[in-house]
C-alpha cells in the first residue's frame, strides 16, 4: 500500500513539474504571439500612406502599493517582445500611460485614440472592465486626437486661410469706395431721410413732433428710436470733425432742444450735410457700373476662397479645430458665428454682381445710392476677417512677417520695401524688452511650429488611463485584456457623416494572480518516516511512509512575472508549520505531529520534518519524523483548470 501511495505521489510530481513547465512554454508562445501581432500591427497603409503605430507612444505600469512596475512597453527593434511581464497582482492597480510629446511631435499622427479592456474567466466568460477616464461601464468612450486628417495638413489649412485672410484685407483696402466713416455716416443719413418722409407722409403733425417731449408719450417708441438715432448720427459728425456743434444748422439746435422748427428747412438741411459730407470723401466714388461690377465679382472670389478654407478646416473636427483656433485666442464658436456673417454678405454681393442694373440705381430725390452699401458690405467683411488675422500678442504672431516679408518681395516700391524690411529687422522677446535678430522663418517652418502647438493643445487631455483590479473583483487565475482603439474617417468625405475606420490594437493580456509572498493555509497529505524508529517495542506501529493527513500554515511566495527572479519564480517556495494526524502506537488513538514544512511549485508538493507530540515523555523514545507530501486541493484545481 506505503508503495502504492508513493508511485502515486511521485506521479503527482511529475505531473506538477511538467505543469510548470507547461506553463513556460505556453508564456513563450505568448510572448511569440504578442510580438507577431506588434509586428503585424505596427503599420498599415492606409490611401497610399504608412501610418506609425500608436502603441509606440504607451506603456503600462502595474502599480503595487508604492511601486510602479512597468509590464509593457513597445519595442522599436523587432527582436524584442513588447510584454515585459505576464502575471499582475489581482490586488494592484493597472496604469496605462501616453508619451504626449512624443505624440505631438509627430506632424503626420492622426486618429481618436482611446482604451479598451476586458476580464476573461477561467469558465471562459468575459466583462469589460472600467478603464478610467476612456470606458466607463454604461457610457461612451472617451476619444482624444483628430480623426480625418494629420496636424501638419490641417496646420497648413489653417495658415493659408489666415495668409488668405491678411491679403483680402489688403485687397479691401486698396480698392476702397470712397472713405469707410463717410459711407457709414451717408448709410444713417439717408436711413433718417427715409423715416423723417415716412413720419411727414403718414401723420398729420410735422416732423418736429418727433423731437417734443410733449409728444413722447402719444407716439411711443418709434418716434422715440428716431430722436436718438438723429442724436447718435449728430454726435458721429461732430466726432469726425466734418461739422463741429457750433456750426450744426439752426434747425439741428432747434430739434436737439424739442423746439419749433420748419420741416421743410430741416430736411433742406439734412440734404445739404449729406451734400458735404459726400464732398468730405477722400475718394470719389466711382459709378461706373462695370468697374464696380468687376470689382465685386473679385471681391466675392476671394471671400469663397475664405469660406471654403473655413469649410475645409471645420471637417477636421472640433477638437482639432478648438485647438488651432486657440492659437489666435478664438473657439469654434466664434468661427461659427464669423463664418455666417461672411456667407449672409457673399451672398449679398453676389446678387449685385448678378445684375449689373441693380449695382447703381438712377440717384432718386435723396440721393441713395447702392455703392454705399456695397461699401458696407465690404467693411463688414473686413471687420469679420480681421477677427481672425488679430495676431498680435497670440502663438503665431510671426505669420504676420511672414506675410509682410513675402508682401514686400512682390511689391515694386522701393520706398515700402525699405519700410517693410526696417519693421522686420528685430522683434521683441521676452520680458525684459531684449531683442533678438528677425529669424527669417519659412511657410514649412510656420506650419511645423504651429502643428506641433496645435497638437500638444489635442492631446494634453490624453492622460493616463487606470484599471483597478480589487474593483472589478478579479480573480486569480482570469486574463486581463487591453487594446488600444484608434478610430479614423475618410479624408474630405462628401456626406455629413464620413466614414469611420475603427481599428483594434491588441496591448496584451495578463494572467491575474497573487503575486509575491502571501500567507496561505492548506491541505497537506504526507508521507511520514519515523527517525530512529525502535524494532524491540511490542505497542511500536511502523510508519514506513505512513500517511498523514494535515493541515499546514505556509508563508507562500508567488510568482510575480520578474524575469530576473525566473528561478523562484518557477519554484514558488513556501515554508511553514504543519499538524497531522500520525500513528506511531498501537495503543494510543489520537496522536498529533507538528513540524516545520518547505513547500513548492505554489504548495502542491511538501517537504517536512517533525515531532510526535504526543511522544514526548520519559519513557518514550524517538519522537522526531520526516516526510514528503503533497495537496490533494491544489493538485486537483491544477489539473481541472487545463480541462
């Protein structure tokens, strides 16, 4: 039987140790599966182009108490496996870090980058788990980065639309009709001609019934509106200096003060300003219809052109689009709004362009005409633009001399070339008012620096991702997956929602153990041999390997995945106490042996060395034993666990 016992445990041995080394081999092809997929994945063609893989810019830690470990992290050389341990604590905590920088720095990255993860049992279920900030269990990811197209492209989108800008504005003010304060102040003035004639047509008191206070109330509102309006307009002129308060006509006093004044003497007066502030104009305004028609046609091209940019910069996300804008301290908001203003005047413009007859109408008896509000038009436009060529003070004020130094060599002037090249020849620095010379920067140079401003901007929120094991309540023995997930779209798509190109990138998989030293009790069945056993004792049970069973109270160390450590890390040792049940005496029915126990490969095999407690009197002799052993629980749950 004693033999029988022992083939048996020797079995159990080999079966333990082949187990181990079962374990390694399959941790190789681990290893060697991982790594074929680092290599497969780590490129991709994509429209003609190779895109870098984005594992390069992660790592994971497992973090242990006040330990960080890092137990992935991808390998450039091929020859390196990217998953530097295989085991994580089921109490530690999972970090996955970005390289941010190392991702700005690279103009040609695009794509939404976010992290999934997910727990499969030994049964073989699976649950996600919580990968904070990316996956929460119930609610869409988090995504960072710029799907559709990379930093560099949109950088140069960008800088042509703000280079575009810069020269439409130049276009608007060499080719100005007339002086913009005249215009604007004509445009009011012949609005309050209008209502003036509209209130005498319609209402039997005069028009100085607007400007009596005993009025005000009777007429309400609208009459109120005009006095204000003619006050504002009064104040403007006196402003610009084309006529100073003193010499306003009698009838402007008489009105600012609410007394009696002829109508038809004001609205004489009123045509005799608008007379002398048209002759006040620092051009003359041109009528030819076709000149002015011409004009407008270019005028409008090149606002497309804008508005197409805008377009084109606004596909590229809103993320990406917040983080160019940033740089001349606008939103996407902001952009919306500039965006509609410019379209509602292009579409203006284009319905004067389309009929020449419309552009300047027979001068009525008040003398409106249509080129002032083109005029307005244009100033409108203007206004709109310079909200996004106000580059002074923001993170790509150089665009502004690079867009002089290239005016400046097309320009024929000498004197405005001497000019320009004066303002570039130094720019302020820093702080103490130092200066540096003018770095003549190229349009690459330009479109780098602001890619990468943009980027780090994009991709500051990328911050670390945890995963709390204890949370999620794995369990020794389950897989930890993790996969990057990078999501694309189809550059310039010509539907609303273009299509997205979802990409998963396996980061590896991790067996969830106990790790490092551990208290564990266990079951222990050993085979006991009694030392100096005496052969004279009629009441002597012979052990000879006798079985025992136990229990035993061991300080396990487990394997932590440490490749410096393989060797322990294989053995898993332990070392203990133990009580069994042991039978040395015929005569005696409970006996109880107690001693120190090494354990190995995770407590499945015992070596141990005691003392029958219930032996040691004066009388009795040689109560010390050794033995071997092993655990019928941890043997068996090793064995169903391949099943």
């Amino acid at each position: 039987m004693t033999l029988i016992i022992m083939i048996a445990t020797l079995g159990f041995f080999q079966t333990s140790i082949a187990q181990n080394r079962s374990n390694l081999i399959e941790s190789n092809n681990l290893k060697n599966r991982i790594h074929n997929n680092s290599k497969e994945s780590s490129k991709w063609r994509d429209s003609n182009q190779v895109s870098l893989d984005p594992r390069q810019y992660v790592h994971v830690n497992e973090i242990r108490g006040d330990k960080k470990i890092k137990i992935w992290k991808f390998q450039h050389n091929d020859t390196l496996v990217n998953q530097l341990r295989k085991l994580v604590d089921k109490r530690s905590k999972i970090q996955i870090e970005f390289n941010r920088e190392q991702i700005s720095e690279n103009p040609n990255f695009k794509g939404n980058i976010t992290i999934e993860g997910k727990i499969v049992s030994n049964s073989g279920g699976e649950d996600p788990v919580e990968v904070y900030p990316y996956s929460r269990i119930g609610e869409e990811r988090t995504k960072i980065g710029i799907t559709n197209r990379p930093p560099k492209e949109i950088a140069t989108i960008f800088v042509n639309l703000i280079l575009e800008c810069l020269d439409t504005n130049e276009t608007i003010n060499e080719n100005a009709i007339g002086d913009p304060n005249n215009v604007i102040l004509l445009k009011q003035l012949n609005g309050l001609i209008d209502q003036f004639m509209e209130f005498k047509n319609n209402t039997p008191e005069e028009i100085n019934s607007i400007f009596s206070n005993e009025y005000d109330s009777y007429y309400g509102e609208d009459y109120n509106h005009v006095k204000t309006k003619f006050k504002n307009f009064l104040e403007k002129i006196d402003n610009i200096g084309i006529i100073k308060i003193k010499d306003f006509p009698i009838t402007f006093s008489l009105a600012l003060k609410g007394k009696y004044f002829k109508d038809k003497d004001f609205l004489n007066d009123l045509n005799s300003t608008r007379d002398r502030i048209e002759a006040q104009s620092k051009k003359e305004i041109n009528e030819d219809t076709n000149k002015v028609r011409y004009q407008t046609k270019l005028f409008n091209k090149r606002l497309k052109i804008i508005l197409n940019y805008i377009d084109y910069f606004k596909s590229s996300g809103e993320q990406a689009e917040d983080a160019f804008l940033s740089t001349i301290l606008l939103d996407h908001l902001a952009l919306d709004q500039i965006e509609a203003n410019l379209l509602s005047i292009y579409n203006k413009l284009q319905a004067y362009s389309n009929t020449a007859e419309s552009l300047i109408k027979v001068k009525s008896e008040y003398k409106k005409l249509d080129l002032f509000d083109i005029k307005l038009l244009q100033i409108e436009a203007r206004n709109e633009i310079s909200r996004l060529t106000n580059l002074e003070g923001t993170d790509i004020e150089e665009l502004i001399n690079y867009y002089k130094r290239v005016k400046n060599k097309n320009t024929s002037s000498k004197k405005s070339r001497l000019k320009t090249n004066k303002l570039l020849d130094s720019i302020v620095t820093n702080n103490n008012n130092q200066q540096k010379p003018y770095v003549n920067n190229t349009k690459e140079d330009l479109i780098n620096d602001l890619a990468f401003a943009a980027s780090k901007i994009i991709y500051r929120d990328l911050n670390f991702a945890t995963i709390n094991l204890q949370k999620e309540r794995a369990q020794e023995g389950d897989y930890l997956y993790l996969y990057l997930i990078l999501e694309e779209s189809k550059r310039r798509s010509s539907s609303k929602n273009p299509e997205t190109i979802q990409r998963v990138l396996p980061i590896g998989n991790f067996e969830i153990k106990n790790t490092n030293w551990q208290v564990k009790i266990t079951d222990s069945f050993l085979l006991i041999n009694r030392i100096n056993e005496p052969s004279d004792r009629e009441n002597i049970s012979p052990t000879n390997f006798k079985g025992a069973a136990g229990v035993s109270l061991l300080l396990t160390y487990r394997n932590n995945g440490k490749r410096e450590k393989s060797f322990i890390n294989y053995l898993e040792p332990s070392f203990g106490v133990n009580v069994s049940y042991i039978d040395f005496n015929i005569n005696d029915d409970v006996e109880v042996g107690s001693g120190i126990t090494l354990g190995l490969f995770n407590n499945k095999i015992f070596f141990t060395g005691g003392i029958n407690l219930n032996s040691t009197g004066n009388d009795e002799q040689n109560p010390f034993y050794w033995g071997i052993g092993f655990s019928f629980a941890n043997l068996a749950g090793e064995l169903l666990k391949d099943k």
